[in-house]
C-alpha cells in the first residue's frame, strides 16, 4: 500500500484541483478528457521506451509527428482553414512550441527516465497549468486548487522517498 499512496494522493490532488465534480460542467469533463489523454501519453511513453534502440530520438518524434498528421488528414473536412493572419501565427506557435518542441523533448526524457518516474511526472501538470493560468491569464487560485496542488507535490516527494528506499533495499 505504502508505493500506491503516493499516487493516489497524486490522483486525489488534481480531483481537488477541479472547481467542482459536476459531471454536467466543462471543467469536469475537460478532467476526463485529460485523464484519456494521460492514459495515451503513458502508452506512448512505453512506446519510445520500446523502439529507443531502433531510432534515435528525432526519428521518433519525427514518425510520431507523421503519423499524427496521417490521422488528422482524414479530419481535414470537419475542418475549417479559413484563418486570419493572426490565427495562423497563434496555430504555428501552438504547433511548434505547444507541440513539436514540448512532444520532442517529452520523447527524449521518456527513454532517459524510468516509466515510474515520467508517469509521476505527469501530476506536476495541473500544477503548472494552475500558476501558469493565474500569472499570464489572471485566473484566481481557489482553496481548493492551492490544497489538490499541494497535495500533488506531497504525493510526489513521498513517491521519490519511497522509490528511492525501494532502489537503495533499505
């Protein structure tokens, strides 16, 4: 039980990050919908791990990226590409900064990292997400998002004591 606590006061953290378990609320089916996508990262953390030794990081990332936009051409007609100028520029910008360079350097550290250490690492989102939220959009940080945070970072030095006995046999 010792090794899960961490966990789950890393799960319990980001619940108590939400505003409010309204299954009928945008925030609390974002929570779900983020939760899928971790679940996805994680695969694809076990993936890079799996073919390190067969490409180097790039090219993962690189057949990554082709991949995606293989997947996303069968979306084209759902879409709409008539942009303004400064759309274009915030698109380019999410899709190298938010995309590229964040997935690429993501590709890298998971075969650098142990898979338990990168899929805690995973917690520290929300946490970022909430003060990067409140100093550049000036959201306000509720109680309850100050307490889940908080507890995140617990479970996640309670996880590195834990892990860190575990490897040391003490």
């Amino acid at each position: 039980m010792t090794s899960r606590a961490p966990l789950i006061l890393g799960f319990s953290g980001v619940i108590l990050m939400l505003p409010s378990l309204n299954f009928e609320s945008n925030e609390t089916m974002g929570f779900f919908v983020a939760v899928g996508a971790s679940l996805v990262f994680a695969i694809l953390a076990c993936f890079h791990k799996l073919f390190s030794a067969l490409f180097t990081d790039y090219e993962r990332s690189l057949l990554q990226y082709i991949f995606g936009l293989l997947f996303f051409l069968f979306l084209k007609e759902e879409t709409s590409w008539d942009l303004a100028m400064v759309d274009w520029s915030i698109l380019v910008t999410l899709g190298l900064a938010c995309t590229a360079i964040a997935h690429t350097l993501w590709g890298i550290v998971n075969t650098k990292l142990p898979a338990k250490i990168n899929a805690s690492l995973y917690f520290f989102v929300p946490v970022y997400s909430a003060l990067i939220a409140m100093i550049f959009l000036e959201e306000k940080l509720h109680f309850r998002t100050v307490l889940g945070a908080s507890i995140i970072v617990v479970g996640y030095y309670w996880y590195q004591r834990v892990h860190a006995r575990f490897i040391e046999g003490t």
